[in-house]
C-alpha cells in the first residue's frame, strides 16, 4: 500500500529542495499525488502548488487542525523541516502521527530536521555525552587554533543533504527497518568550511545585489544584541551560529 508524505517547512531551503529532489529524481517510486507539502502563506501555496503536489496552508502550532489534516489525507510519514528550535511545532505532528498509527494500525513516521548544534550543553543535551577525554581528543586540542572562535565549520552540499534525506524515505517506504528513536540520528556532514571566508564571500555577493551597503560582514557587539536583532533566545545562539561544531571543550 502506498505512504503519503507530508514535508513541513516546504517553501524553505531544505524542505523545498526535498521535493524538488522526489519529483525530478524518484517519482518511479513515490508519486506526486502522495505528496504533501505544509506552508504558512497563500503566496507559498501558490508557488508550490504549480508543482502538481498537494499543498496544506497549516498551522502546525495548531494540535487539532495539524491531526484532522494527517488523518484525512492518511499521512503516515512526516518529513519536519521547519523550525527545530520551537517544539510546540513537532509535538501536534507526533501526536498526529501516533492518532493515525491507533486508528489504522498501520507503523508511522517522524523525520525531525535540527543540526548538531542541539548537542551543545547549552542547548540541553547531557555534557557527559559527547565529553572530550580520550587522549586523541587532548592531542587534537594542542594542535587546534588557538583562537577562542573555532574558524570552521561542517558542511554538505545541498545535493548530498536530500540524497541523504531519500535514503531515509526510502527506507521506510521500503520497510527496511533502519535505526529508529534514540539510535535513529544521522549526520549529513561532508566537509570542513573556513567560516570567515565564507561570510565575506556571503557578504560580497549580497554587496553585488543591492542587498547591503557594505561588502565587509559586521560582529555582533554581544550575545545579547544578537539574540535580540534575530528575535530568538540568547541560549539558542550557540545552537545556530555554531551548528557546524562537531566538539567542544569544558
């Protein structure tokens, strides 16, 4: 029996991409018609639904609405790609899930999108967890810059992001039985990135534009004017800025 798959956050980066890739890539095994794609705008409704998917105008903070649309259109896999940091958008998507999975008795799906910047103590996460203390982990410190702020970054490219996304779909289409719950985390990183270079690049190119005054990217004064100019928390900082740190140090 086929799955029907909901993609929240589709109108952005990452989710968009997701079903940019199903549709040009894997539509011998996974239909347009079996395609959801959850916005908050009628602009962004308009925009996707030129793509022949099926598009829910939802709020996901909404419980109610987010578990009569899942269970009316027999959603059995969500793909959450919106905002990580606010959980009162997952949590109505797992209930959901769950009401489906009581109601049908069929096995259902939450594919949750953060970065490794959650698994910082600052974010929660038990220090003990990921704590440097093997000798190789010593080693690599006296060999690393010496400047408080680490210049790289872990990346991947676009491409190798969904590619890694369609392994997991695919999977569970599948019903492969791939690591799930606290042994279900997989990590799209595929190399080191000079953090500098690339925000002078950004900057450059956004010069080019029109879209700022100044091609030089300016430092926050503090964490606190940070937090404030981008309208989040002052914990979460380290959780965005610095999602690419594989490690840190006590």
């Amino acid at each position: 029996m086929s799955q029907n798959i909901l993609i929240t956050g589709a109108a952005g980066y990452i989710g968009g991409s997701i079903i940019a890739d199903i549709l040009s890539k894997h539509s011998d095994e996974i239909d347009k018609s079996q395609v959801f794609a959850s916005v908050r705008s009628d602009e962004q409704s308009k925009a996707l639904s030129n793509l022949g998917i099926k598009v829910l105008e939802l709020d996901l903070a909404d419980e109610q609405a987010v578990i009569n649309e899942v269970s009316s259109h027999s959603i059995s896999i969500v793909v959450h790609t919106a905002s990580s940091i606010d959980p009162t958008l997952a949590l109505p998507l797992i209930n959901a899930l769950a009401k489906q999975k009581e109601t049908n008795g069929k096995p259902t799906h939450f594919i949750h999108t953060s970065a490794l910047g959650a698994f910082y103590p600052k974010s929660g996460w038990p220090s003990t967890v990921n704590k440097d203390t093997d000798a190789v982990f010593e080693t690599e410190k006296q060999l690393a810059d010496s400047n408080p702020l680490r210049k790289s970054l872990q990346a991947v490219h676009i491409t190798d992001l969904t590619a890694l996304y369609w392994q997991i779909i695919h999977a569970v289409l599948h019903d492969e039985g791939i690591p799930s719950g606290k042994e279900g985390y997989y990590f799209g990183v595929a190399h080191d990135m000079d953090m500098w270079e690339f925000m002078e690049h950004l900057a450059y190119v956004m010069k080019t534009r029109g879209l700022v005054s100044e091609a030089q990217p300016d430092i926050f004064p503090s964490d606190g004017f940070a937090a404030e100019a981008i309208g989040i928390p002052v914990q979460f900082l380290d959780t965005i800025f610095k999602s690419g740190q594989v490690a840190h140090t006590n």
